[in-house]
C-alpha cells in the first residue's frame, strides 16, 4: 500500500477521531498509534508538499541521497523508541564521528584524548590526561561550565583552550551568542570526554535508517486509518475561537470546516505561530544550507567537520558518510545559522532556550491550557531542543495517556 493522500477541501473532517497538525516524528508516531493501536480514524494535516519534518531526505540532481533539513543521526538509549522505528525499516549501523577543523588540522569533537594529543603533543597531553582522569575518572564526560569551574592551573589550561576553540567562535555563529549566554543545556551537548572513544555519540542504539527516512515515514504512515492532507496549514484551516476578546483569554473551541472539533487535536508545529503570534514571535534559530555536488568519491575525513574556529558556516555534513552510499561523486552541506525573523522563507530550527524566552512560551501555552482536547508536542510545539528520540518516547507516552 501506500500513504492515503487527501485534498482539504475534499476531507469531511467529522468522519475524523483524531486531528494532527505537523508529519515530523511527533505527528506520525502519535497518527500511527491512535490509528493502529486505539483504531481511531486520524487526519494530519502538515503545510510542506512532503511528509516527515525535518528528517526528509531526497535524492539530488547527482542521485546523492541528501537530508534536506539538515544532518539527522539516529542515537538512543530509549529502547521503546528504537524498537519501534524498527517496525517501519531495516537499519545501518553507523557510528557518527566529527572533526574539528581547527586551522586546517583535524581533531575530534567532543574533545577527547586524542584531541588532546594532537593538540598539546604527546608528553603535555599525557600530564592533562592524568590530571583530568585523578580529578573525575577516567571515561567521564565533563561539560565545558565545569571544567572551567576548576582551579587546577592544567585544568585551566585545558578549558580555556577548549573554551577558545572549540566552543566559542561555533556557538557565536550558531547562536550568535557566546557560550556563557546560551543555556547551560546547549554546550552540555557537547561535554570533554575523558577517553579515546571518537564518536559523537555513546548511545546504545545508533545508525540509520537504511533507505533513509522518507521510506520509513512513508511505512509508518501507511495505514488504512491514516489520511494526509500536505500543503495545508493551521492557521489557514483553523477557526480560534477564544472565551473573550481579551488578548490572554483562553481558547475556548478550535473549529475546522465550520465544525467544533471537539476530538483530540495534537499540534506539532510552534506555538506562537499557531495564534498569529500576538504576543510577538518567539525566538529561533533558523539555517540555510548550501548544497555542493563535487565531482570526487570523497570530500572530507568523516560525515561532518566542525567548523570552530574559522568560516562563516559551523559544519559541512558529507552525506555519503550518513547514508553509506556508494558513487564516484559526493554532495557536501554548509550550515549557516541566521536569525529567525520571516516565517514565509524560513524555518524555525532551534528554540533560543531561556527564562525569558521560556516564559514567552509559557504565555501561549496558557491560551490552550482550557481546551481539554489540544495537546502541544513536539520540538516546535514544546519550545525544546528535543533530539528525534526524546520525541518519538514522548509521542508513545502521549498515546498511551490518551488510549488508556
Ligand atoms: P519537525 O520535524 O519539525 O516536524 C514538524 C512538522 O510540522 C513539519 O513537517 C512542519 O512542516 C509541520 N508544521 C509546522 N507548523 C505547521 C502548521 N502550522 N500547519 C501544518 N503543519 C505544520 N535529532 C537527532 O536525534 N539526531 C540528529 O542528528 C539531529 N540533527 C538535527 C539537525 C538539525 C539541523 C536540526 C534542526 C535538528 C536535528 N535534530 C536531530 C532534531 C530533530 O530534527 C527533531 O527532534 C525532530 O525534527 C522533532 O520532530 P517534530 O515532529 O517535533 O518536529
Ligand atoms: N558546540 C560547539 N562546538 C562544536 C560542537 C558544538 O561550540 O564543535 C556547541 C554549540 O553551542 C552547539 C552545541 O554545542 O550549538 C550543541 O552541539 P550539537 O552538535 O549537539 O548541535 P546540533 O547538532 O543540535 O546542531
């Protein structure tokens, strides 16, 4: 079979018991489960001409399979998770490693053992390895806040060497902050790792999906319960209605097609935008990524470099890596990180993890907190840097609360 494609203005929306807004991996891992496991008839509605997010892949004009929205590496340790994105494909196994360019010599990300060596030499890197192993343990993994929290002189040299290139110029670019200004979360990312492990990730569950994601979004949305209606938008098929005209009052009803949808509406896509943002619009990191096909088998050493310490882009993802295919040609990626500011050419990528911000949120999400049938999840709907995982974990929990 395939996915049951609709036109909006086709659909009679009461033969629905369920409505999705988004096809990222909140919106179809929470359409397959009501429609599978609670038998429920489930509508999403997604505003790209493609289902999956921001984890769609395609093949280029060179026949290169690319992620159109950025470099996505599947890693977990949530076994609910993984085994069920087993359902829907066969996987590779894939260990992501990066490298930092650090002025035209390579060095692994997160900074470890051997980034150490290569940097401090053999001897000095010896005395800091063992520093660092007496004072935390050896394979312990040390954020940057709490290396540069210690007053051991090697240690101080450690952190400010790794502070000064590793992490500032990146996360200013990235951010267009320094790393004392993003939220501690964000560079925990990346912690020092006390070890000559150079992945970038120690999940026991890694790799990717073996025809890529589309595929598996295409098998997970495959079933006679689902119906899909792309290029159609929220705010443009959605009637708020709210208790009064005041600019904080609550929603009170959500209408679709002149009807009261009085079923559960999960909504994926941010929440500011969903409500034309009157309280001004909350603030994201957007990307634009420049795709180059080179005529060579290879470009660079590993799927991605890190970019930390020169360019005006952070990383170049060569996709070949991800996607273990084979060609005599190779098409590379350079992420630039922009300001979010026009919701008609961009997207929003990053949510700008704050208290204020945080609060900004929390003003929209108040609006919905009377509508006992709308449910904000996702990365965007949630305002957090949630990795794939964390989402699909938390869209089989929220079927499970609402099939209980
Ligand atoms: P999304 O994938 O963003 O899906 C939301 C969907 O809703 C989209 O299809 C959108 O078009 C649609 N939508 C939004 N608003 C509306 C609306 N108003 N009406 C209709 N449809 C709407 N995670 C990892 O685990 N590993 C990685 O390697 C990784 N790499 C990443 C790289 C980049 C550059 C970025 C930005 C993120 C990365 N992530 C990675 C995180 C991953 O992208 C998210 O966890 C994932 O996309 C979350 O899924 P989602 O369904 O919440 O959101
Ligand atoms: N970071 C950095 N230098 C690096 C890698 C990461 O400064 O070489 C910081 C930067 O602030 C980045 C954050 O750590 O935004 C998280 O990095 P991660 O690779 O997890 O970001 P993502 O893949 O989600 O863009």
């Amino acid at each position: 079979m395939a996915v049951r494609y609709a036109d909006f203005k086709d659909v009679d929306i009461t033969s629905f018991d369920v409505l999705v807004v988004g096809s990222g991996f909140a919106g179809s891992v929470i359409a397959r489960e009501m429609a599978e496991r609670g038998e429920k008839r489930v509508l999403i509605i997604e505003k790209r001409s493609h289902i999956g997010g921001n984890m769609y892949d395609s093949y280029d004009d060179a026949g290169i399979l690319i992620h159109n929205y950025g470099p996505h590496i599947f890693h977990t340790n949530d076994k609910r998770a993984f085994d069920y994105v087993c359902r829907f494909t066969e996987w590779r196994d894939y260990q992501h490693e990066v490298l930092s360019n650090w002025y035209g010599t390579y060095m692994p990300v997160p900074f470890n053992k051997n980034s150490m060596r290569i940097v401090f030499g053999p001897e000095k890197a010896q005395k800091y390895i063992e520093k660092l192993i007496d004072t935390f343990g050896d394979e312990r993994k040390v954020t940057i806040n709490e290396l540069r929290s210690q007053d051991d002189a090697d240690l101080a040299e450690i952190a400010d060497f790794v502070y000064k290139n590793v992490f500032l110029y990146y996360t200013q670019k990235q951010w267009g902050l320094t790393p004392e200004e993003v939220d501690p979360s964000v560079t925990a990312r990346v912690p020092v790792f006390i070890s000559e492990d150079n992945r970038y990730f120690q999940d026991a569950y890694q790799g990717m999906p073996a025809h890529g994601y589309t595929p598996l979004f295409e098998n997970m949305l495959d079933h006679e319960n689902i119906t899909v209606c792309l290029d159609t938008e929220a705010e443009s098929v959605f009637e708020l209605v709210f208790e009064s005209r005041a600019e904080d009052a609550p929603l009170q009803s959500i209408r679709v097609k002149d009807v009261d949808f009085t079923n559960p509406i999960i909504y994926t896509g941010p929440l500011d935008e969903l409500f034309l943002s009157r309280f001004g619009r909350l603030p994201y990191r957007s990307l634009d990524f420049d795709f180059e096909t080179l005529e060579q088998e290879v470009y660079q050493p590993c799927g991605t470099v890190n970019y930390t310490v020169t360019e005006d882009f952070t990383r170049i993802t060569e996709f070949k890596y991800l996607t273990g295919q084979q060609s005599p040609r190779t098409t590379i990626m350079r992420e630039y990180s922009k300001v979010y500011e026009d919701p008609m050419t961009q997207t929003p990528y990053y949510a700008i993890i704050n208290d204020e911000n945080n609060a900004h949120y929390q003003r929209y999400k108040s609006l919905t907190d009377h509508l006992p049938n709308f449910y904000a999840l996702g990365r965007l709907a949630e305002y957090r840097y949630y990795n794939m995982d964390v989402i699909i974990g938390r869209a089989l929990a929220l079927a499970d609360e609402l099939l209980k």
